[in-house]
C-alpha cells in the first residue's frame, strides 16, 4: 500500500502537535508540509520550543502559509482557527484537496459531512452533492466539537435501541480546549469558569445533524431536543460530562450498559488503524471515569469514548451517565485521522 502524503493546517496548536505525534509512524498517511501563521519561515524544532516535543523525522520540517499553490499533498488536515479555516479550507476544497478539518467554521454547511466515523459514515455521500453544488475538484469534511464527539457517540447506541426524546448536559472542559494561548492561568488555576462563550448552541445543535439520516443529498437531523451548560474547569485535558436523557422507551441500567460497551461501527469492521477495538467502554467502578487517569488510555490512546455512573433518573425512561473523551485526540486530531481512514477505505482520496 503506498503512502499517502499529507498536509497540516496549523501544525504548530495544541491539536496540530498531536497530528503530528500520532501521524509520525501512521501506516498509510506521511506528513510532507505543516502550516502556521506567527511561525512561518521556522522549522517546526524551532516553532514548538517550549510547547512540546517534536518527533525527529518532522523536526526540521519548514512551517509554510496556508496556500494552496505551495502544498503538495495528497489530503490536508485543517485544525486552523474558525476565522482562518473560513477563508483558507475553501481555497483548498476548490484547489482540488480533500480537506478534513477539526474547525467549526463549515460544520453546519447542509452539503458538508459531519462525521463520527463510528456514528454517521453513510453522511460521507454528502462529498457528491457538494462537489456538484459548488463546482470543486476537492471537498470538506468536518469533525464535530470536542465536547459533541463525547456524548454523541454513545447516544447512537441509545438511538438505535431505545429512541431518545430530550438530553440535558453539564460539562467540565479541560482548558486544553480553547488552545494554547486560550485561557489565562489567573482566569482558571483554582477556578471554574460556568461559561465557554459560543459552545453551547454547537454543543446543542450538532447531535441533532450528525444523528439525523441522508436521505435524497440532505441530513434530515434527528428529532430530539438537547441543553446544554458548559464549563471550563481547571484540567489539561479530557472534557467530563454529566448527561441525563429520556430514552423512547424505559431501559433499565444493564441494558442501557450494554447497549454502549457493544457498540461498534464500520472503522472497526474495516479494522482501520486508528479505530479502538470498542469505542464506549463503560465503567462500573463509581469513580471513574477521570480525567487524568482515563483520558489517554485504551487500546488506540485518546480514542476510546469512557462512559460510567450509569443509573436511572426518577422519571421513567430517564437515565444519567457520565462520559469522558480526550479532547485533541478523539475530539479533534484522532476524530479527523480516523474519518480520512474511512476516505482512504472507502476510496474517496485520490
Ligand atoms: N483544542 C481543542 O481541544 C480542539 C478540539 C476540537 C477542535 N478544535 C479546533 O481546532 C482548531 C485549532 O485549535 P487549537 O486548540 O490547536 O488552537 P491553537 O493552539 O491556538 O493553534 C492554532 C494554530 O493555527 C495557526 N494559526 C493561527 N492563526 C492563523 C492564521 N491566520 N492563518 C494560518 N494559521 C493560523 C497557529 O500557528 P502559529 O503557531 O504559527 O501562530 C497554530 O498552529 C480551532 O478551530 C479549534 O476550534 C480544538
């Protein structure tokens, strides 16, 4: 199989390093130029002095703007700030590259995929109508918000077992997630912040499109109303939320478990490299999961959704859980690696 080469827009962030970290001994895909805007012209040894380590074989990769007309790629992934990857990911769409982006700047676009890969693979069709409707050699597919990939991936199981009516969800996000410059140390050391400014709404309306069914070139969403509070708690990685649904029907504890810990879906058909064995593993221990401990563990580091707490609420059909995911890996640079492995399977890469 020969190797694809790849692009990364804003390689020098908290989600492009971990591109960077994850793609370095990938079997299909190898980075041949990084992208970034106050480290232009440096190598990327240069770029993240102080910010994390570099795998040697990217070392002195040079970081390069964001134009089309100096990458030579066969895929590009984009985790550029929203008002950057507003302007930058079209340019490439119509230039011809398949561009996978973590940003939210084209997620709710209709004729844009919004894709779990576990969840939502078949919304991938929507590439078709976008390249007919906007007239591109290349397309954009977008991954979901770090805090969304958490709970909508084991709400699918739910979906599809039980029905679901109304979600409510509290989160405790890790500061990782507003980047590295994101929030001052004096803002959240020792702190909680009860508000994330603009995640609500993506948080509430996102399950919505990426549950929802493709039917003739349009996601209907799925019919189910969700409130959402975010917060910003003092940890470095690993957004926890506390997540309390009414079912279709009543279930009880055992099957709403199980229902999560066999969930599986085409990556782990397709045994594609970034896929973790099970997606949702549930805890029965009460105290997990935990940030520190959980948040990167799992047979594919980061990628493993961990849910637990599982118990009845006082109204039937309701039930609470909690759900822990790795906010660079699964809510970002994994998220984007796993669905261009489901591009590359499914042979939508050139
Ligand atoms: N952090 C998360 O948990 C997370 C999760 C999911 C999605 N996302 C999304 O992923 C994107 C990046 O997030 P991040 O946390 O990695 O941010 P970050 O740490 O602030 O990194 C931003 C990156 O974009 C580059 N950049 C900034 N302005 C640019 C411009 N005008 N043109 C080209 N490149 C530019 C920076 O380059 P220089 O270093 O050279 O200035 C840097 O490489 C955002 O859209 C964010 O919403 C983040």
């Amino acid at each position: 199989m020969s190797r694809l080469g790849v692009a990364i827009l804003g390689a020098t962030g908290m989600v492009g390093q971990i591109y960077v970290r994850m793609l370095s001994a990938h079997p299909w895909f190898e980075i041949k130029a990084v992208t970034g805007n106050s480290t232009v012209g440096k190598t990327l040894r240069e770029a993240y002095r102080g910010k994390g380590h570099v795998p040697e074989k990217y070392a002195d990769l040079e970081v390069l703007p964001s134009d089309p007309s100096k990458i030579d790629a066969d895929l590009i992934f984009s985790c550029l700030p929203t008002k950057s990857s507003r302007e930058v990911e079209p340019k490439f769409a119509a230039a011809g590259f398949p561009v996978v982006s973590d940003s939210s700047a084209h997620r709710y676009w209709p004729d844009v995929p919004l894709i779990i890969p576990e969840v939502n693979p078949e919304h991938l069709d929507l590439i078709d109508v976008q390249r007919k409707r906007r007239g591109w050699d290349g397309y954009i597919v977008t991954t979901p918000n770090c805090t969304t990939v958490g709970f909508a991936l084991p709400l699918k199981p739910l979906v599809d077992d039980f029905g679901l009516k109304y979600v409510n969800i509290v989160t405790m996000q890790a500061i990782s997630g507003a980047g590295y410059n994101g929030v001052p140390s004096m803002a959240i050391l020792g702190n909680i912040i009860p508000y994330i400014d603009g995640e609500e709404p993506k948080v509430a309306e996102e399950p919505r499109k990426i549950l929802g069914t493709l039917t003739n070139g349009e996601v209907k969403p799925l019919d189910v109303e969700i409130d959402a509070t975010c917060m910003r708690v003092p940890t470095v990685v690993g957004h926890l939320e506390a997540v309390h649904v009414e079912l279709g029907r009543d279930a009880s504890v055992e099957e709403v478990m199980d229902s999560m810990a066999g969930f599986t879906g085409l990556p782990q058909k397709l045994e594609l490299p970034t896929a973790p064995r099970r997606p949702i593993q549930v805890f029965v221990d009460d105290e997990r999961p935990q940030p520190r401990i959980d948040a990167e563990a799992g047979d594919v580091p980061g990628m493993v959704v961990y849910t637990g707490r599982v118990r009845k609420g006082r109204r039937p059909g309701t039930v609470m859980f909690v759900t822990l995911s790795h906010n660079l890996i699964r809510g970002a640079a994994g998220s984007a690696i796993l669905t261009a492995e489901l591009l590359y399977a499914l042979r939508r890469l050139r």
